[in-house]
C-alpha cells in the first residue's frame, strides 16, 4: 500500500496515478504535485464517491500520516490506493516539480 515519491512519479509519467492531496487548502497552495487533485482529510469520507474505483488513487500529505489515515479508510471502501510515503516533503526534496496555487 505504500510507495515512494519516486513510484509516483513513475506512475505519473505512464499515466496511471490519480493523485490526491489530502492537505488544507493553504498548504495545496504553497506547492502540491502538478495535477494533485485537493481532498483535505477531513472532506474524504463526504466526498469519496467522487473518486474512481476503477482507478488506482495516490495519496499524499505531507509527510504521509494524513495520507496513510486516508489510504486506511478508503482501501475499507474498497478502493485500490498508494500512501506516498515522506509525502510532497520529499517530493519537493527529490528536486521534481510543484505547482502553486489552485489547479482549478
């Protein structure tokens, strides 16, 4: 269930990851993964309908406790999902791009 952010990014490059950010709004703003779909933690078991089951879904935080909280409860629902271990920290300290802002 865990991967790193460099599986992520593979993942991203072929096209198979469909990636949430499960922080606050604030934080998605400063710098999120490019195509990061917003879903703060608090809103997944309200919104999770909204997501593909057909669909392996990321999920990130910061570091990945937020995310690994919501990978727990969604994989209860069945969904198939990857907990991005040291979350966009590591992603922005592996040197790959961020967006700022919101992506809608």
């Amino acid at each position: 269930m865990h991967v790193t952010v460099s599986e992520l990014k593979s993942a991203m490059a072929a096209g198979d990851a469909h990636v949430v950010d499960v922080r606050e709004p604030h934080e998605y703003e400063a710098g999120h993964v490019p195509g990061a779909e917003l879903m703060p933690l608090a809103m997944v078991p309200l919104k999770h309908s909204d997501l593909p089951k057909s669909e392996t879904i990321y999920l990130i935080c910061q570091t990945g406790g937020r995310s690994f909280t919501a990978a727990t409860w969604l994989a209860q629902q069945g969904y198939d999902v990857r907990n991005v271990t040291g979350g966009t920290s590591d992603w922005i300290r592996s040197g790959y791009d961020i967006t700022k802002g919101r992506d809608d």
